[in-house]
C-alpha cells in the first residue's frame, strides 16, 4: 500500500514537471542542462519512473520560475482553477530579482495604486 502511495505520487510530481516545462517552452535535453541533469534521467522522473530528490525539485521550480509545492500533488485550498492572471505571473517572478529591483518595483506600484485610489 505504501509502495503504491509513492509510486503515485512520484508518478504525479513527474507529470506536472512535465507540464510546467512544457508550458515554459522548453525541451526535456534545455531544462535538464539548467537543472545540471541529463536528459535521460528527467524523462525518467517525468514518468516517474525514478524518485525525485527535493533538492532537483527546488531547482525545477527556479528554473521555471514557480514554486516548489506547485510541483507537488497536493490540494492547495482557495486556489482557483484554471490559468494564474497575467499580474500575478508577473509578481510571481519579481521575486527572484535583486532586492534593489524589488524595491523599485514596488514602489513603482504603491506610487501607482495610491494615485488610482485618490481619483477614484
């Protein structure tokens, strides 16, 4: 039963690393040349034939610019289905900027946001 667990749930995590790759536009050979993998054992992840350790999945999630746990099967409460809106996306990847262009990209919106809130 546990086996069975596992296999399922290595077998999930491989299908969504396939997807998010495959909705960033990139091939099994160019993600695992980032990810410094080859090829051949990403296949075998993304069929999940092999287990994949957590340290491969964080590069994953960097490498595509998504979290970690959107690779995992997991049921994340209030998320609503279907595709992210494109300002989330976007915020999303700030993240992963230096910290002096985060602060100007925030103050870039609270400038903006004060404003809009003031007309309106």
């Amino acid at each position: 039963m546990v086996k069975h667990n596992t296999e399922k749930f290595f077998s999930a995590v491989g299908f969504k690393i396939s997807e998010k790759r495959k909705e960033s536009g990139l091939t099994q050979y160019q993600l695992a040349s980032l990810i410094g993998i080859k090829q051949p054992v990403l296949a075998s992840y993304e069929i999940g034939r092999r287990r994949i350790p957590m340290p491969i999945i964080i590069k994953i999630a960097k490498v595509l610019n998504i979290y970690a746990e959107d690779l995992l099967p997991i049921e994340q409460k209030n998320k609503k289905r279907g595709p992210k809106p494109k300002i989330e996306i976007e915020l999303e990847k700030v993240k992963f900027l230096p910290l002096e262009q985060q602060r100007v990209i925030l103050e870039l919106i609270e400038t903006f946001t004060k404003t809009n809130l003031k007309v309106s």
